[in-house]
C-alpha cells in the first residue's frame, strides 16, 4: 500500500498531541458545519481585481502571487521538458522555478540546475550544482535571483541541507558557496544586497549576497513539532516578514534583524489531527501596508503591518500561498474549500466546495485526505488543480467553474510568466502552455 507522504510529514500528529499554543475547543469554529457559514457580501458584485498585466521575471518563488496575470484562453500547449525528477516518498515536494530575463531556471530534487529558454521550452545548459543528495526529507531545494539594470543574473540557491551558494546565470559557473551549520528551513529570498533564509534551529540569517558573509543572525526560536515547509521569508517596505513554527510569524528590520513584532495564529481542532499544527508553511502576502497570513491549522488573518493590529480573522487556511488582487485574497482551503474574501472586511465573497478526499466510496483503496494545488490568478480566473491533474478554470467575480484542461498531477501551483503558464508536475515534467 503506498504511503501518502502527508502520513511522513505530519506522524507526529497523528500519533502525538498539539502544541501548547492551541486554541481551546470552545473558541474554534467548524467552517464546514452549516450552522457556521461565512456572511458572503452582497453589497460588492465582483472581486474588483487589478487589470491583467504581464509578468516579466519571478525572481522569488510564488512572488506572482500578488498579479491578475496575463493570459489567453483557452490554452494550448507549447512545449514540454523531462526536469527528471518525481515526487515520492523520499522527495515529497519538488522546488519551485524562477523566471529571470526570459528564461526559466529550474532546480530539481537531485541537485541539477537547468537554464530553459522560455519561448521553446530548449535547454541552454543543466548543471549538477549539488552533490550527493539521495533524497530531500529534510528539506526542499530552492532558488532565487536577481536582475541587475545591464541585464546580468546571478541565481541563489541552498540544496534543503546546509550548502548556500550564489552563480552566475547566464553560464551557471560558481560565484560563492558557504556551508551553514545547521540544515535550512524553508525557501531562501533575494533582495537587493541581501539574501534570507532560516534554519532548522530556528536562526533567522541575512547573507551579503555578493561574498556568502552574514550580515546578521537573530534567533528566533523553533516549535518542537515544526513541519515540512518552502516558506519562505517576504520583504515588505523595510521589512520582512518571516513564517515561523507553531503558528508564530515575525515581522523583522530589514536594517538590523531587531524583532518589531509578533504574532501567533493557532489551532483549529476541529480539522483533523494531521493540521492541528499551528506552523505557517505558506508563504505570507504583502500588499499596501497589509499583511494577509494563511495557517495550516485552518485560520487566515490580517495585520497592520506598522501597527501589528489585526484587522480580520477568519477560519479558513491552508498549504498553498493565497493570491490577492484588487480587493481580494483568493484562499485555497484545507478539504477542498477554495475561497474569495475581501481583504478589507474579511467577508466571503463567494465560496467553492470541492471533495475533501479521494477514494472515498473505493471498496479497494485507501480514503486520502485530498490536496489541490493554487490558486493562480491569470486573465481575471482562478486556476486549481485537483490530485487527478485536472485544471479547474473559475471565474474570479463569482466562482462560476468557466472549463477545465487536463494535465496530470502537479506537483505545484500553475505558475504564469510572460503571457504563458508554466505547468511542474509530480512526475517532473515542465510543460508551457499558451
């Protein structure tokens, strides 16, 4: 019988209990009892959404987020690559690709950086850049970047263990490597001189990206039962704001590492055991002063960023990074809830339920909690996918399903770049799609 690699991630919930940050039972709130649904707005008739504009380069992973990207439907594909890779038990996640001066760089889970061009899906060069790794249970690689005002790239990118270095993107050759103590935890962030990432330990680290040095360490502390996560720290202003355990998030000075503020989002017991974890293993969001945090113990919440008040809480969250545009956060849900909600009020504005496990009426195979990947906003339309790689394409005004495109099962949430959309999927395959 396989072994839904959730059951690895998350053993020491089923088996185990929750951390001492837990909510009390009485004050949590069953969003998927009828007597507890959500008040849609009525007054607003739309989603009010930014108007579709092209994104040029993705420099940090899931940075798209914050885009109506654009895109012409219906699609059509355009090319595929073998990125020779898979998700399975020794791999759980595959890392996310960046998109840089209109080329796409990929790092797979054995270490292999690739440089593709974007248009026709040829590879430039593949290098292996990372040595010796059988498999990524501690952690997932990971990439970021940057592109200078000549037009020249340097790639950034930690194996899931403790080897940091920087390279050269048009020829891939090594500019620095360091090695941490410490395996890192979660995705790395590039901006401006600086590169972030946390470790295992619960270090929070700005690195001259020029040289590897550290600026600036600060402990932050680590949850006991801490998870799986490719979170990755956001920069906000002069700030940053970084996804901790247990539910914790902390918003830090780009300029000394001092903590400003904290906040804790914690646990829904009403989910089942395998989220009662407070960690937040999405990535944050960060638009107008405003930060929108998504827990995967079943809660998402606003704060004022220079004030830390909390603006909204509501109980809905998830695994994936929402996507925001215009006045609204699309959140993907746990058991298949996928959400609209203003981001001033923190009203739905409408809601799709979507099955909460497959095999459910299987007489042969085994129940699984079901995992849909997105959202991803392109042409005004939510895109989710389900475990059987069907895209499903919504309407982003009211949740009206518009068509859906067969794929095969991703292994993340589709990815637009350049009027196109950029498919990974859970066998390894790269696909294009216009």
């Amino acid at each position: 019988m396989q072994i839904n690699f959730f059951l690895i991630i998350f053993f020491i919930f089923i088996l185990g209990c929750s951390s001492e940050k837990d909510t009390k039972l009485e004050n949590t709130v069953n969003i998927f009892d009828r007597k507890n649904v959500l008040a849609t707005i009525v007054e607003k008739n739309d989603a009010k959404l930014d108007i579709p504009r092209d994104v040029k380069n993705i420099t940090n992973a899931k940075s798209y987020n914050l885009t109506n990207s654009s895109a012409k439907f219906p699609l059509k594909k355009i090319w595929q690559v073998n990125t020779d890779q898979v998700i399975d038990d020794e791999n759980p996640y595959l890392p996310d690709p960046i998109y840089l001066s209109r080329n796409l760089y990929l790092l797979n889970n054995y270490g292999v950086l690739y440089k593709i061009k974007a248009n026709n899906g040829q590879i430039i060069w593949k290098k292996l850049i990372f040595k010796n790794l059988e498999n990524t249970i501690i952690g997932t690689p990971a990439l970021s970047g940057i592109l200078s005002n000549g037009g020249e790239v340097t790639i950034y990118a930690h194996n899931g263990l403790n080897e940091i270095l920087a390279l050269n993107g048009e020829n891939g050759n090594v500019i620095w490597k360091k090695n941490h103590r410490l395996p890192i935890r979660g995705g790395i962030t590039s901006h401006e001189n600086s590169i972030f990432v946390s470790d295992f330990d619960g270090n929070f680290l700005s690195i001259n990206n020029k040289n590897g040095k550290i600026n600036w360490n600060i402990f932050l502390g680590s949850d006991y039962s801490s998870v799986y996560t490719s979170a990755r720290p956001v920069v906000a202003e002069n700030k940053i704001i970084v996804p901790g355990t247990g539910g914790a998030f902390f918003i830090i000075s780009n300029d000394t590492g001092d903590v400003l503020w904290n906040e804790n989002i914690s646990s829904n017991k009403q989910l089942p055991k395998i989220f009662h974890s407070g960690d937040i293993i999405a990535n944050p969001i960060y638009h107008k002063g405003k930060i929108y945090i998504v827990s995967q113990s079943g809660f998402t919440a606003a704060f004022d960023i220079n004030t830390s008040e909390e603006l909204w809480n509501i109980a809905t969250g998830g695994l994936e990074t929402p996507t925001l545009s215009g006045e609204t956060i699309f959140v993907n849900g746990h058991m298949g809830l996928l959400t609209a909600i203003d981001i001033e009020t923190g009203k739905l504005r409408w809601k799709k339920k979507y099955p909460s496990y497959i095999n459910e009426n299987s007489l042969f195979s085994e129940k699984e909690i079901a995992i849909y990947k997105g959202p991803t906003l392109a042409d005004s339309k939510v895109l989710l996918s389900n475990l059987d790689g069907k895209i499903i394409i919504i309407d982003a005004n009211n949740g009206n399903e518009i068509s859906n495109l067969n794929i095969d099962k991703l292994a993340l949430s589709p990815i637009p770049a350049d009027n196109k959309l950029i498919f990974l999927t859970a066998k390894g395959k790269l696909l294009a799609y216009k």
